[in-house]
C-alpha cells in the first residue's frame, strides 16, 4: 500500500506545477488543428461519413505536426501528429477504394434505389447480393418464355428488372408481373433448400424484360454466411406472394355477384351458410409444397396458405 501511495503521490505532485501562464497565444496553426478536430469528430456514418471524418482529422494532425516542427520544437509531439496522420491518411485511401468498388451499372443503381434503399439496406450489403448474381441483367426478349408449365425446373430466384410477364396455367391466364417483383417467388417459397422441383404455370414476356437471377445453391450459401440477408429476402419473398395473391383474388367471382376472397374461405361459408353450392373458380393460386401455383378442385376446400 505504501509503494501504490508513493506512486500516486509521485504521479500527481512530483511535477512542478503551472506557477505563470504563457501570456501569447499560439500560432494560428495550432487553433486552425483544433478547429478542423471538432469539426472533423462531427462526421456522420456510412461511407462518405468516414470520408469526412479521416479527411478533416488527418488535416488536424498535420496541422498539429507542423506547429510541433515550428513554434514547440518538440520531436516526440511532431512524430506522435505526423503518426496519426499517416493514419488517418491510408484509412481515406482504403475508404475511398471501398466506395469504388461499391459502384453499380445504372440498372443495379437504380434497383438499389427503388427496392433495397428504401429498407435501410448498406451499400456493402447490396454489393454481395449484386456478386451473388454475378452483376448480370439478363434480357429475355417478347413472347419467350422464362420458364415452361411441366418442363422448367425450379433452380433459381429471378427478379423482373424491367417489362411485363404473363403467368398462365394450361393456357389460361392468371396474372401479371411488373418490375420489381419476383418471377418465382412461389415457387422458390414452397421448396425446401434440400428439395426440387418444376414450374406448374408458364411465365412469358409479353414485352422484352430484363431481370437478375440468382443460383439456388449459390444464394443459399449467401443466406447460410449472412442472416441478415436471409431475412431480407424472406420479406421480400412473403410480400411479393401477398402482392400477387391480392392480384388473383380480384379475379375470382362466385354466383349471385358474391365476391370469392381466397384468403378467408371459411368465413365465406360462414357468411353465406344458404348459398348452393357453385362450380369451382376457374381461377385461383393455392400455395402447395412442388406446385405451388394451381387452381385448386373447389372452394370448400381448406385455406389456400396451407398444404393438403
């Protein structure tokens, strides 16, 4: 205890103390260092919040290390600034790299914009989901087909860019997809990582489109490396469904001017306990495990969300 005690006391009263204070003031070097350090610790997040960060903190340090060369004449001051602002130096460099690699061509930036920024997704993040599909925009010109009722197996996850598809079901037509919704969300939903399957409805352009597609395997292995990216599609996945749930559901009429909703079918019978029984819809979208989009054999049946 008393070694700790001569220690502190060492520490605290063994230097002399300020008994007159310098009446000039340093030189505006000095002052200009302190100013760019405030402003400098103001900085934001992100990339560009770094940027300004590293820039004015390395313009305080060498500010700091020039009146340490000039006015202090102090070689230990002058090393420690200069340190600091090399520093603060590689870290611009490195920052700097990063937003550059971060660039995206004009379709990515804009998809980014519409669909990713507006969820508080990071540029970094939105990089490995762009790497993930090889930062491809793949055209698909009118009336080819993206994928074939029967034949097409169900192996990636695509999402129109730009133009319209026509979904259609033994010829018959079920709905549309517009930019910015996914092409095979249901069918990518009712599989399991470890399962196959085909296509039970066929997609056509009926413009040209662009759309980016991701391997199943290889964004898998994104979701088992990032969570957060696992998430994001989840929701992403569930509300395109939902979206063009609502889109069929606007489509499916039963008799007497009664309107069909196939999210609540219980409660139709329930409502309408006298109605007689009417023919099934010709048009509906009932999620299956491996068939994920077909018209279902009749409106008594069970919820479309679940699986027989």
């Amino acid at each position: 205890m008393g070694e700790n005690a001569s220690f502190w006391e060492s520490l605290i009263y063994a230097h002399p103390t300020c008994t007159t204070w310098k009446q000039e003031a340093e030189g505006s070097i000095y002052h200009l260092a302190s100013i760019l350090f405030v402003v400098g610790f103001m900085g934001g997040s992100g990339f560009f919040g770094l940027l300004y960060v590293f820039s004015l903190l390395g313009l305080g340090f060498l500010c700091s290390s020039v009146w340490a060369w000039l006015d202090v004449c102090a070689a230990d001051i002058f090393s420690w600034n200069f340190v600091l602002f090399a520093i603060c130096f590689v870290q611009f460099i490195y920052v700097t790299y990063q937003v550059r690699s971060v660039a995206f061509d004009r379709e990515f930036q804009e998809l980014y914009s519409a669909l990713f920024q507006p969820l508080g997704i990071s540029l970094t993040v939105y990089r490995k989901i762009v790497l993930c599909c090889d930062a491809e925009v793949i055209t698909l010109e009118k009336e080819h087909c993206y994928a074939m009722q029967g034949k097409t197996p169900i192996d990636k996850l695509s999402l129109l860019v730009s133009g319209r598809i026509r979904v259609t079901v033994d010829g018959e037509f079920l709905h549309y997809i517009f930019p910015l919704q996914f092409l095979d969300s249901p069918e990518w939903d009712s599989l399991r990582p470890t399962e196959e399957g085909i296509f039970q409805v066929t997609l056509t352009a009926e413009t040209d489109c662009r759309y980016v597609a991701w391997r199943r395997k290889k964004l898998y292995l994104l979701f088992a490396k990032h969570r957060f990216i696992s998430r994001l599609f989840s929701i992403l996945i569930g509300s395109d469904i939902a979206e063009k749930l609502y889109a069929l559901n606007d489509r499916v009429h039963v008799g007497q001017g009664f309107r069909y909703d196939i999210r609540l079918p219980n409660f139709y019978h329930v409502a309408l306990p006298e109605t007689p029984p009417v023919p099934p819809p010709r048009h509906s979208h009932r999620l299956q495990r491996g068939s994920p989009r077909r018209k279902p054999a009749g409106v008594t049946n069970c919820s479309p969300f679940l699986t027989p």
